[in-house]
C-alpha cells in the first residue's frame, strides 16, 4: 500500500505548465481554499474539492478533502518463487 498527500497549504506547487505560466512554482499552496495556482491544488484549476474517487480496478482511492487529498494506493502482491 502506498499512501500519498498533495495540495496541502504546507506543500509546494509543482513545475506544471501552468505554475510556470503564473509564475507559482515552489510557492506553498497556502490556507485559502479559493486561490488558485498553477492547474489547482487537484489539477484541472480546482482550487476546492470533496469528494471520494475509486478506480475501476478499486487499486487507487482519491480522498478530496476541500484543502488537499490523499490518495491511497493497493500494490499486487508478488509472487513468492
């Protein structure tokens, strides 16, 4: 299981293509929700967002929790040879 956190205020904006376009990238995405930067703390500038998304193969759930995500990740177990 892998378990990841993105958007938070306390995180970093990437070096999308558009963080480089207004100039955002390395900023911390900072406590107010509605300001957006780069493609938004979910990408496709969402700047808010809540929600629970599941894959079709249930291995990926994205928690959207208004200010931030996570987003946890099942692994096939290897076979033991």
């Amino acid at each position: 299981m892998k378990i990841k956190a993105s958007g938070w205020p306390w995180q970093s904006v990437d070096g999308h293509w558009s963080s480089e376009l207004d100039k955002t990238t390395g900023e911390k995405y900072g406590w107010n929700p509605f300001v957006v930067k780069g493609a938004g703390r979910f990408g496709g500038w969402w700047a808010f967002k809540l929600g629970i998304t599941i894959s079709s193969s249930a291995r990926d759930i994205i928690l959207d929790l208004g200010i931030g995500s996570i987003r946890i990740t099942f692994e096939k177990k290897k076979d033991a040879k």
